[in-house]
C-alpha cells in the first residue's frame, strides 16, 4: 500500500491505529507494545518511533523516549519531535539541551506557519508558539537567567496573551529580579487566567 507516494506496510498501520487508539486512552505500556511491534514491521517509518517515544515520555522513562525521539528527528525533524524531546531534557534537568531543541522546535513551527499561510493543516500556531516560548521561558528561569526568561515570557505572551504560563513564569524572573511590582502583577494576572500556583505564590508573598 502506498500513502504520498510512499510504500507502507498494511500490518504496520494496523498496529499503529491500535498504538494511537491506546495512547489516546492513556494506555500507554499498550501503546508502547503496539508501536514497537509497527516498528519491527517498518523501521523507516518515523511516526510509530516518535510516538513509542511520546508514550514513554507520559510514564516518565525520559532516557528511552530520548533514545526514540533522537531517532525519528534523523529520519523527520519537524517541530513536533524537537519540542517533545526537549520537554524530555526539560523533565530530566539538562536545561542547555532543552534551550537548544526549543529554539529548533520554535524556529520550525515559525517556517510552518509562513508556508501554510491559510492554515490548512489546522494548527493552533499562536498557543504553539506560546507553549514553546513558555517552556524556554522556564528552562532560562532554572539556570537563573532572568533577563532571557523575562523576554521568552514575553514573546509569550505576545503570541497568546491568555495563557496564564507565561505570565506565571515571568512574574517569577521579576519577583527573583527583585522587581517585585511587577512579578505580583504577572502572577495576579496569571491568577485571574486560572492559574492556581500563581494564586498560591500570590499568597505566600
């Protein structure tokens, strides 16, 4: 069977349906077990590799995801991959690492985004961009640089300005900046969007 011009193995998409119907109900060890059995199948076929990977990221096993994700960004290096495997370094403390994949993942969604221009692919380019702005954002905050915290945040918060994260996390890089009118006003903001750990922080100060 051929998709876009590309032979795919009937049995492979079988097990990746169930993978997928698996991942979607939290089933992730099913997952796994699906996807590695598309993979055995079919081992140039990026998308089962990606999701094993996903799937171990959700039970919190970072260095098998790494070792999956590494491996499907060699064969489809799309913002989705980078993004996930940075949430992995993200998770796993290694904060340069994870600066670097968001910066990747940031710049590639951006080049999406300019090509599908009328949004084809139905992606929701604003809170991407957020999400990945927050979480370098936060990767810049534990390494105790306030300044490029502060600006991520920011760009955040231009992207999706009601995402409380961004407000959240810059509110923070204030208060530590010792700019303290301003990160209680981030994280009152932050607070009125939803966010009960900046409704917590608020109280505590």
């Amino acid at each position: 069977m051929k998709i876009f011009g590309r032979e795919i193995n009937e049995n492979a998409m079988i097990d990746i349906t169930q993978g997928d119907l698996a991942y979607s109900r939290d089933d992730f060890n099913i997952a796994i077990s699906k996807y590695t059995n598309a993979i055995s199948l079919d081992s140039s076929n990026y998308y089962p590799i990606m999701k094993r990977g996903m799937s171990y990221k959700m039970i919190k096993e970072y260095d098998k995801a790494i070792v999956d994700l590494l491996k499907s960004k060699n064969i489809n290096n799309d913002f989705r991959i980078n993004q996930v495997l940075a949430e992995c370094y993200l998770l796993k403390n290694e904060f340069l690492n994870a600066i670097n994949l968001f910066e990747i993942a940031l710049d590639k969604i951006k080049e999406e985004e300019s090509i599908d221009s009328i949004n084809v692919l139905g992606v929701d380019y604003a809170s991407t961009k957020s999400r990945l702005l927050n979480n370098l954002a936060l990767s810049y905050l534990k390494l105790n640089q306030f300044d490029k915290a502060i600006s991520n945040a920011t760009s955040g918060i231009i992207a999706n300005p009601n995402y409380p994260n961004n407000y959240g996390i810059r509110g923070i890089a204030y208060l530590q900046s010792g700019e303290i009118a301003k990160g209680k006003s981030d994280l009152q903001k932050a607070a009125d969007l939803g966010d009960a750990r900046s409704q917590m922080l608020l109280n505590q100060l």
